[in-house]
C-alpha cells in the first residue's frame, strides 16, 4: 500500500489525526477575512457582465482574416467609442462584442469594420443581443439558487438535523461569496457558462459536506451514555476519518478543470472556456475548504451548546482530570468499567488509538478452539 494511502487507513482508524474542532477559530478567522476581502472586490470594482445581461452586438468575419485580434480591437473601439472583446475563432475568423449599442449604432460600425479590414460589409454577420435576454438568465439562477438552498435545508434537516442544515447553508453561501469576489478580482467576463458553473459547485460543495455529516451521526448514536468522548472529539474523527476522500475528489475534479482554464483559456486563448472553469476551479476548492474547516467545525460549535453536551463534556473532563491525577492514561480503564461505561451502543472510541487491554478483555471466559 501506498504512503498516502497507509496514511488515509490509519487516519480513518483514528491512529493519527488533526484536531480540526480546536483550532476552529482560527479557520473562521481565515474564512472571514477571505469573505471581506471578496466582498470589497465586489463592492469596489463590480463584476464584469457579458454582453448577454448588458446588451450589444457580436460581429463574425468572414474565415481566415489576415487581422490580428489586437488590430480588430482598436478598429471595433475606434468605431464604437466602446470597449470591444475580440476572440479569433478555430476557422480564422474573429468574433468581436461590443455592449451597450443599439441597431443604429451597429449599422455604422459594421460598415467602419468592413472598410477597416478590407471585406464586404455583407460578410460580416452581425447579431443583437438584448439586454432583457440575459436578465431573465439572472432572474431563473437566483429563482433557482433561492429554490436548491430551501430544498438543501429541508433535506438535510429531515436527513440528519436543523444544526447540520444551518452549517451546510452556511458553507455554501461562503463557497458563492468567494466564487463572485474572485470574478470581481480577476475581471473576467460573467456570461450564462459562469451562471451555470456557480450553479455546478453547489452541488459538488454539499457532497463533501453531507460525507462528513454522515459519519458524525453514526458516530454520534448513544454517545450520552459514555463519558470517554466529547461531541467535538468525534466531529474531529468525522473529518479526519474522511480527509483523504475529500481530498482525493476534489483533486481527481479539479485537473480537469484546471486543463480548461489554464490550457484552454491562458495557453490556447479560448477565451470562452474561462466563463466556467474559473467558477468551477474556485467553487471545488472553496467547497472542500468549508466542508472541512467551516461546516463541521460550526455543526460541534452549536452541539456543544445543548444542556446533554455541556453535561457529557463536564463529565468527560472530570474522567480524564481524575485518570490525570491518578498518573494512568486516559483510555486505560478495567475490563468491567468499560462494559458498564459504554454500551453496545454508545459512541465508538475513535479519537486516538485503539483500545487495545479492553478489546484482549473481551474474549476472557468464552472457551477456547473453534466455534462449531
């Protein structure tokens, strides 16, 4: 087996592990001030809307135009007294947007582009976009957006609980905030690819979050009738025990989309290609980052709070004060303590090694040989 691997089993079994729980502060302190600085982003310097929510007009020339895309957008500016997004396409033509101009304006500039690259103003193609297009794009995502967050509220309260489905909402409201303050950065252009890339994440972000979810509630079951483990100890285990998935997905989802936004749109110009991979290479990031530092993390912060917690954590602390005090570790206990502490139902020991002298104990008085 592997070093990543052996280290992935051995997380699982709860032989090594991160205390995630403990250091919460700081990853809500790095969370908050990631959120700030991409709500200033947005703030300051707004996102880049395509053509398609501001409305315009996208000219195609004819195939194998010996212009350059640079020398396409000085003549599309001069003529437009816009700004001008020049793409030159797979055939050798070149697809030039300008927002904001109405039919009239499109007329003239045509004619300018005809005579500035030397084609016939009958060859160039041009396409009105309006501006009501794209707003009702925006009005169906956030129509959609408001409906997938309900739904994801709703489930996970009925799947697991209310405290879980407040952290998961919560996680992806900080995946989206981050996504958007990026293309405010960046300055890459929003078009309906970006919509839809923003609408992708969600789903890939509540993945992981629900992995880690379902291993803390079956991990949880019965753990009021045990004084060994505080919820946070297990929250801990849940995330430890599903590092090494998570980071596996999230690495296996993020190449691809890497190729398409790095090779695709920085190497091979195809521009078109950044509208979505740099939503979905932000958003997988972002949602394995809260689904481990952000959602679990929240979800043992308001467990703790509840009176049968805050009563298992006191009694939890005395145990290991008083195995402190008495100079014995904290998991060495006789054979009968640990049947009468922890029934068969109560939460496993998984946070640190194994308990080895109580499982030896567990075989004692059975006889020997094989089971007929």
């Amino acid at each position: 087996m592997s070093k990543l691997g052996t280290l992935g089993a051995r997380l699982h079994r709860g032989e090594v592990g991160y205390d995630f729980v403990k250091n919460r502060k700081i990853w809500y302190g790095i969370s908050i001030l990631i959120t700030i600085t991409a709500i200033l982003g947005l703030a300051v310097r707004g996102l880049n809307m395509g053509i398609e929510f501001q409305g315009g007009a996208v000219f195609t020339t004819p195939k194998h135009m010996s212009a350059s895309v640079a020398q396409a957008e000085t003549y599309a500016e001069e003529a437009s007294d816009h700004d001008a997004i020049v793409q030159k396409l797979g055939d050798g033509s070149l697809r030039i947007q300008i927002a904001g101009i109405d039919t009239g304006k499109s007329d003239q500039i045509k004619d300018a582009l005809s005579k500035d690259l030397k084609v016939d103003p009958e060859q160039i193609n041009a396409d009105l976009v309006g501006p009501s297009w794209g707003e009702q794009i925006a009005n169906k995502a956030w129509e959609g957006l408001g409906i997938f967050m309900i739904l994801v509220v709703i489930y996970l309260a009925i799947a697991f609980e209310w405290r879980m489905a407040l952290a998961a909402l919560v996680a992806l409201i900080h995946d989206i905030t981050i996504t958007t303050g990026i293309y405010a950065l960046v300055g890459f252009e929003v078009t309906p690819g970006t919509v839809i890339g923003l609408l992708t994440i969600l789903g890939y972000s509540l993945y992981d979050t629900v992995v880690v979810f379902d291993s803390l509630k079956e991990q949880t079951k019965g753990i009021t009738k045990q004084t060994r483990w505080t919820y946070s100890d297990i929250a801990n285990q849940s995330i430890n025990g599903t590092l090494m998935r998570s980071i596996n997905t999230t690495v296996v989802a993020l190449l691809p989309v890497a190729g398409l936004l790095f090779i695709g749109g920085g190497v091979l110009g195809a521009g078109m290609l950044n509208d979505i991979s740099l939503s979905l290479f932000v958003g997988l990031a972002a949602g394995a980052y809260s689904s481990i530092f952000i959602a679990t993390p929240l979800v043992a912060d308001l467990k703790e709070r509840e009176p049968q917690m805050k009563a298992l954590r006191k009694r939890v602390l005395a145990k290991r004060a008083q195995a402190a005090s008495q100079g014995t570790p904290e998991d060495a206990e006789p054979a009968d303590a640990a049947v009468d502490d922890e029934p068969e139902d109560a939460a496993p020991a998984v946070v640190g090694p194994r308990n080895q002298p109580a499982s030896r104990n567990r075989g004692r008085g059975r006889p020997s040989g094989k089971r007929r």
